[in-house]
C-alpha cells in the first residue's frame, strides 16, 4: 500500500495522505482491476465495515458503489467535516471482526 498526498477519490478531501485502493480486492481478483486513490480513513472504513469478499458480494467495487454505500455514506459526510490531518480511531464492525 503506497501513499502520497493528494485527494481522496472516495470523501473528495483534497491535500491528504492517501492509500491505493483495490475497488476489487486483490484476493478477489482484483490485482490488476482499477484503484483508486483513498485517504487514510476512507480506506480504513470500508476495510473496517465489510470483508473482502463482502466488498464484492456488496457491489463495492466502483466508486459509486463504495459512495452510495449507506455504512460508508455517513461516514463520508462525517469526514469531510474534518481536517486534512485527522486520522480518527477506527475499530472494526462485529461483521469484520467474527470473519477472518
């Protein structure tokens, strides 16, 4: 996962630190599929919401998909309230967290 600053793709911050993101991850099948550019929460939201194969399953794996997403969508308007730096704790759903 290589970073750099930039906008997010997802929350639509600009001059963040952001991550690639497989919208299909690759164990999924996805090492070759499009990316995109995730800040550092986004990236760390989805992962904490939904498994790989949920992401899949979900229909998560266009921007679109990961935007209108309701789990992801409030955390989006949430985010884009907050500084460029902020990095909030994250923790994992119940979902993420039984499944390995």
């Amino acid at each position: 996962m290589n970073s750099s600053e930039g906008n997010c793709e997802c929350c639509g911050r600009e001059g963040v630190v952001t991550t690639v993101h497989h919208l299909t991850p690759r164990e999924e099948g996805g090492a070759m599929l499009p990316t995109a550019e995730f800040c550092i929460p986004c990236h760390t939201q989805i992962h904490h919401l939904y498994t790989n194969r949920q992401i899949v399953e979900n229909g998560l794996t266009t921007l679109e998909g990961v935007r209108q997403d309701p789990g992801m969508w409030a955390f989006i308007r949430w985010i884009r309230k907050q500084p460029a730096g902020a990095i909030p704790k994250a923790r994992k759903s119940r979902n993420v967290r039984g499944k390995h």
